[in-house]
C-alpha cells in the first residue's frame, strides 16, 4: 500500500503532519517557551561546564558554579533593566506622541512642495509612533516570561546535569555497532556556534549600551540588550535592533544624534558580522536570507517575540542534525546560503 502511494499523497500527509505539529507547538507555547529558553541557556553555558570540568573540577561542584554565575548575571540584569523597562513603558505614550507630532510635519512639508499626500493615508501607512509601543509591548513579553526563572534555572540545572552522561546512555540505546561521530559534531557544532555567537552578540550590546549612553539617548541600557538579544536574528536582527534607539535619538536629541546613533548601530553591526564572526566561527553554518526571514516568521508566531529570539538557534540546530547524516544533508543545503558544507562522513556502520 505504501509503495502505491504516489508522490502527490505523500507530500500531503507530510504537509498535514508538519501541520499538525505546528498546531500543538502553537497550543503549548506557554509551555514551551520557558522549556527552549533552559535549553538555550544550558547550552550557552555548556562550554563553560566542560572547560571547569577540563580542569579536573568536580561535576556537582562546576555545575554549582555556573548556576551562581547565572543567578549573579540575572540578579544584576533584573535590577537594572526592571527599572530602565517600567520608566520606558511609561514613556512610550509622550515619545509616540511627539513621533506621531513629527510625521505630520514631514506629511505637510511635502504637500507644500507639491506631493499631495493625505493625511489619513499618511498617517495609516507611517506611524514611527506604533513602533515604540511595539518596542514595549516586546519588551515587557520578555519581562514576563522570566517571571519563570525559577523554573527556568531548575531546568537548566537539570539539563546540564543530564547532559554529563547523555552521549554515553545515548550510543548505548542506540547498539555498540553505531557510530557516534554524528552526536559529538552535533553537539560539538551546536554548542561552539551558541557560545561564540553569545560572545560577540555580550560585545555588540555592551558596545551599542557604551556608545548610546556617551550620546545621551535615553534607556540605552534597554537599547543594548535589544541589540544583544536580536544579534541571533542574522540579516535583519540588527536594523530591527536600531530602529527604537534612533527613533527615540530623533524626538530626544534631534536628527544630528539620530544620525551618529544610527551611524554606531552600522559600524558596530558590520565590524562584528562581517570581520569578527566570520573569523571566529567560519561560514559553515550560515542560513539563506529566505530562510532566516521565513524562520523568524514561523517561530514568532508559533511562540511569540520569544520564538523570534530563539528562531535562528533552533533553525541552526536542526540544519545541523540534518547535516550530520548524509541522507538529510540535501535538505540542510537547501536551508543554507551560498557556500553549503562539505559532506561529512557520519553514516551508521554495519
């Protein structure tokens, strides 16, 4: 029955069940969510656990040492950024307000020189104002969901301490004559591409936090955690990254300082994706430009500003684990830019 089944109906039910699954990820997102945030950390700060245990630290020991290490970074991002975010909200209706004040007078000043714009339309189809309270509804969606931190580092903790002996118990499920080459560049590919690109999106936060604060712009601390965040999202994640921080450069400083802002936002942004991660990283893992855009699409509705976050990170994830076998590495190709990697030999042995 199954070889008779033509091509046409295959695809159908593949399309059904991908359907499927993308419905119940929908349905369980509230779920879901806190559950691929602990998986995203723990594997950030897995090469710091395997690095402490190179050292002959015990595991209890350095797993207890990176927890510290989480609850100290949060404990300081949660008071700084819980105050900058409750006065930005509050805010955000005065700057939408001048920002709206502001795209009037750009609609009048091109009616008096000939293009006859109406009003409405303009206002309909360019409303910088909108832009902010997205910004804060964003922001506070993130500020909501670590109010389940502690389930999150519950998880995390879990997650590091299964993943001691998980490639052990997972080689010996799957029979000695298995090769296990496949997991260890999975897993070694995986955490060398969270780690390197959470260093250098820490460096182009903390470049964009010091740059905006010489400017004056307000928030800038809110500003480079944005560009922090939205540096997984390649392509697009930085221009999106600029957009409230100049928005709000222009109503606060004026258009010199919108300009310098923007101006930072650029070189930062073409000196760390263009010169420093390609050094550190290669370009074995790079995504298509369509599938960056359709990823970030998927993931935020599936899951919200949260899923836009993580939806490199998971699409990078799953291009790897199909690159890793050869009869699913055409579709990792596919999913890839211009320069796809070279085949790997990791088919199971006989």
């Amino acid at each position: 029955m199954i070889e008779t089944t033509t091509p046409i109906a295959r695809f159908l039910v593949v399309f059904a069940a991908f359907v499927i699954v993308v419905s119940g990820l929908k349905m369980a997102g509230p779920l879901l969510v806190p559950f691929l945030l602990a998986v995203f950390i723990a594997m950030i700060v897995s090469p710091l656990l395997a690095w402490l245990k190179s050292f002959r630290v015990p595991s209890v020991l350095a797993i207890l040492m990176v927890v510290l290490l989480l609850l100290g970074v949060g404990l300081i991002l949660g008071a700084v950024i819980g105050s900058s975010l409750t006065d930005f909200r509050q805010e955000v209706p005065a700057y939408s307000q001048k920002l709206s004040a502001m795209s009037e007078r750009a609609q009048q000043w091109l009616s008096l020189r000939g293009f006859e714009i109406d009003a409405q339309q303009w206002q309909n189809s360019f409303d910088p104002g909108a832009v902010m309270k997205l910004v804060g509804s964003t922001l506070a969606s993130f500020g909501n969901v670590m109010t389940n931190a502690v389930m999150i580092l519950l998880t995390v903790i879990f997650i590091l301490t299964e993943n001691i002996g998980f490639g052990e118990k997972l080689r010996l499920a799957r029979g000695k004559g298995v090769s296990a080459e496949w997991l260890s560049k999975f897993s070694g590919s995986v955490h060398s591409y969270l780690a390197i690109k959470a260093a250098i999106s820490a460096g182009t936060g903390v470049i964009i936090f010091i740059w905006l604060t010489i400017l004056g712009v307000d928030y800038a601390v809110l500003w480079g955690l944005l560009a922090f965040l939205l540096n997984f999202v390649p392509t697009v994640g930085s221009f999106i990254a600029a957009v409230p921080a100049v928005l709000l450069a222009l109503v606060q400083l004026g258009a010199l300082y919108a300009g310098l802002s923007l101006g930072g936002f650029i070189v930062v942004n073409l000196v760390m994706g263009n010169v420093i991660e390609p050094r550190l990283m290669g370009k074995g893992l790079d995504l298509s430009p369509l599938v960056v855009f359709v990823s970030l699409v998927l993931w935020g509705w599936v899951l919200g500003p949260v899923g836009m976050l993580l939806s490199i990170p998971l699409t990078i994830m799953i291009k790897i684990a199909l690159e890793s076998q050869s009869e699913t590495r055409w579709i990792s190709v596919m999913l890839g830019g211009t320069n796809p990697p070279e085949p790997v030999e990791t088919d199971l042995v006989s």
